[in-house]
C-alpha cells in the first residue's frame, strides 16, 4: 500500500483540495491481489488503489471510454509469426499503467481509506492523472501510449490498433499490446534493445525477459517452435468444481444424443453454471477440443519453425442439427501454414432449407475469419500470403435411392415449417418427425474451384467436396 501511494507521488496523481460546490466525490478503496508466476507459485502480493467508477455520471464525468484491446486471436497469430520468423518473442509490464495518462475532466475522488490526511480530514483529491477504475481510464492509457510509441517511428495496424509496427531495413520489430502487458519481437536483436529503452524512458516498466506465461497461456519457446498450453489452469479448473478425483474416460460421448431441457428435473444453480461455462470458454483460448480435461491437461497448441505462412481455412456444416429449432451449426478453422490460430463452431442465426444452403452460409462464415484483424500482421511480413478456403460439402440430394429420397423427403418437409412457422412445440412419442434418417451417400466427383476475390484483393480458392 505505501508502494502505492509512492508511485502517486512520483506521477503527481493528484492534489489535495477543498470540494467545489455542487461537484461530487468518487469514492475509493483498496483492491488486493495475488500475482502467481507461470507455475502457478504466488510471485508476489499487490494493493491496488482504485477509484469506485460506478459512481460516475455519463456526460458529466465522462464522455468517451472506449480502448482497444488485443484479441486472443491475435496474441495466437502473433506466436504463429514469431515462430515462422523464428525470433524470440519478449514480455514486459508498465508499472501504474494507468498513471501516466494525463486526465482533462475535473475528477475528485475521496481520500483512500487507512491515509487520511490529519491535518485536512475532509478535503479530497483532484485527480491530474488516470486512476484505476475510472470510466475513461483505459482510454486515457491506450491514447498515451500509442502517443509515445508513434512518436517514435512506428505504425498502428489499420485493422487491429494494438498492433505496433517498426521497419528498418529489411529488420521487422512487431509489439502487440494488451492494456499494460506487453509482448514484443524483432529480426533484429538491436531493435528490441532499443525498444525497451524507449519505453522505459518514459515509463516505469518491469521487463520478464523471454514469454513464459501471458493472459493466462503458458508459452514455451524452444530450439524448434513455441508451445502453449493452460494445463495450470485446467488444474485449478479441476480443483475449484471438485473434479480433480473424476474417473477419466477414453471415449467422447454419442453424437446422436439429443440433450434437450428437462422441464420435470431439478433446477441447477445458474451462478455455479455460468461459471463453469465461463471456465471452459476461457480454456479454448489454447485447445479448441475441451473434452479429455483430466486425461489431457498438457494438451495445446504447437507453433513449429519450419512450414510456410500461407493462411489455410476451412469450414463445415450440418443440417438441421438442433432438434428444438432445426437450425444448422457451422464448424471452421483457419492455420497459418501447419500453425492452427483460430476457430469456429457456432449455431446459425437461420433456418437453412437445404443442405446446400447451410455450406453456403458456413462457407461464408469462414471467408469472413480471413478478413479479421489479424489479416493486418499477415501484410506486415516479408510476402502477401495467398489464402485457400476449403469447404466440406455434403448434398443429401446427390443420393439417388428412392426409398432415402422418400425420408429425405420428411426431413425437409419438417425443416420447411421450422423455416416458415418459426419454432414450433416438439410432438412426443410416435408422432415425432425430428430424428435425422440415417444416410449411406456415396462419393461423387468434384466440381472445378471456384475464385471469389474479397475486397482486400486476395483470392480464395473454395473446393467444394460432394459426397
């Protein structure tokens, strides 16, 4: 706590006043923290000052607070990267981040507890700089960085401004920024060398040397490509729903069951639910597969140094797989050559009529993940990668059995009212018309490829599978 309120008085956070009339006080208090290491081991403990920012009023206390950060994506394609250039990627910290950003509104908050001053009890702090918890404070910091490094010749990505970019020569420097973590990368040792000299001449910042464990991923660089994984957190996700002494199983469960809500069953708890799904949203930042948790909990991704940066993309779909609604679900993943950075499975927002729609709209889908930010530090390199999409298609109509034409027939029949009615309620017993007939399609050959150029003129080549 006196660490804290040191480095306030080095950054000339603020100064005690008297409280105009008619402005209001922010309330403070104390946040405590734990910062464990990668191995989980608490590295150290940390108190935190923070301004109670529920308390402020929009157009009064505040007007924009919007501040880009770094999508997991990002991070993932960022490693895919530094492993296909094969230089080491380096992490730092800035220390009271959200110090340094010069505040223009007149923002008072009260004394922090514990500190009072005992000569003027009652007076308050006008805030000159940001403080934790405030509205605008994410804003403030990534504008006041951006400032500093901009003007020290680098370029922000067009597309994903929390790319920082600097070219001398043929040398490349790539700094990726995630509020006040910061992880960075060169062809050239020099040009990291000087990076961190100019950060630190104007921040106070703690350098970690090489990556080991970032926004929770466990990052290994070795002598032939970088590994990621969570398996600390999949212990502690273990451990905190009380699953650390389950019984492993090697097989995944029956893709023909049908979960369906249970209107007769005991209801579960809502906050243990949502955090549990929470979790295992989390761990896909790093295994897109979450079954085989305690079976497998060092699996994760695997970023080799050898293998091109050619970006690969592919996406399914199937066709009327939900029974409640009948919408169809699309499946896709994109690899930066053998390094698979990102990853779709999502329910579609219509009811397709026909199987050839529903590839239609997952082929669509994932041209789309082409173009997301990180499309940005893929223009950065040496090259313009070319970009192939392949599409696994599946047409029932390509069966020609009569009697499968008939319950072909029934399936899309109950999937057309879906479409036209909209939901509807699920008969039960005989009278049910959900289940998919079961289908033994034969290969048939493939079409030609087909070019579809996107607007940012790089071609993909869609191979359409018929089955």
């Amino acid at each position: 706590m006196q660490e804290e309120l040191l480095q306030f008085r080095k950054q000339e956070v603020w100064k005690l006043v008297d409280l105009p009339e008619g402005e209001n006080a922010i309330g403070t208090r104390w946040l405590y923290k734990n910062k464990p290491d990668e191995r989980g081991i608490v590295a150290r403990n940390k108190a935190r000052l923070i301004a109670q920012g529920y308390t402020q009023e929009e157009g009064i206390d505040y007007e924009e607070v919007f501040a880009p950060v770094a999508r997991l994506e990002a991070i993932r394609v960022f490693l895919a990267y530094a492993s296909f250039m094969k230089f080491k990627v380096f992490q730092m910290d800035v220390k009271g981040a959200f110090l340094y950003g010069p505040i223009t509104d007149d923002v008072y908050v009260r004394q922090p507890p514990g500190f009072e001053d005992p000569d003027y009890p009652h007076r308050v702090y006008k805030l000159s700089k940001a403080l934790y918890g405030l509205h605008q404070a994410p804003r403030i910091w990534y504008e006041t960085l951006s400032k500093h490094l901009l003007e020290h010749g680098f370029t922000t990505g067009q597309i994903d401004p929390t790319l920082f970019m600097k070219r001398e020569n043929d040398d490349l420097l790539c700094v990726q920024v995630y509020v006040d973590d910061i992880i960075f990368g060169s062809t050239s040792e020099s040009m990291c060398k000087e990076f961190e000299e100019i950060m630190k001449s104007r921040f106070q910042m703690s350098s970690m040397g090489g990556i080991n464990f970032f926004l929770g991923l466990q990052v290994k660089q070795s002598a032939d490509g970088i590994f990621i994984n969570q398996s600390k957190f999949v212990e502690k996700l273990l451990k905190k729903f009380k699953m650390q002494d389950c019984q492993t199983i090697r097989t995944p469960s029956d893709v023909n069951c049908k979960i369906q809500p249970d209107p007769k069953g005991k209801a579960v708890d809502q906050t243990l639910y949502r955090s549990m799904i929470g979790s295992l949203m989390y761990l896909t930042a790093s295994r897109p597969d979450i079954i085989y948790l305690k079976g497998k909990p060092n699996l994760g991704l695997w970023y080799p140094y050898e293998g091109n940066f050619e970006l690969y993309s592919y996406s399914d779909s199937d066709f009327g797989g939900c029974a409640l609604d009948r919408k169809s679900t699309t499946g896709g993943c994109q690899f930066l050559g053998p390094r698979l950075v990102s990853w779709q499975c999502k329910k579609q927002t219509n009811v397709s009529v026909s199987t050839a729609e529903a590839e239609y709209i997952a082929a669509s889908a994932g041209c789309s993940q082409c173009d997301e930010p990180h499309r940005e530090l893929l223009c950065c390199g040496t090259h313009r990668p070319e970009v192939s999409h392949e599409v696994s298609f599946e047409l029932q109509g390509a069966a020609k059995d009569s009697k499968m034409e008939q319950k072909e027939s029934q399936m899309w029949t109950n999937t057309k009212q879906k479409f036209q009615k909209g939901i509807q309620k699920i008969p039960k017993g005989n009278d049910r018309k959900e289940k998919f007939p079961k289908m033994e399609l034969k290969r048939s050959p493939k079409v030609d490829q087909i070019r579809i150029e996107p607007r940012f003129h790089t071609v993909y080549d869609c191979i359409w599978n018929l089955y």
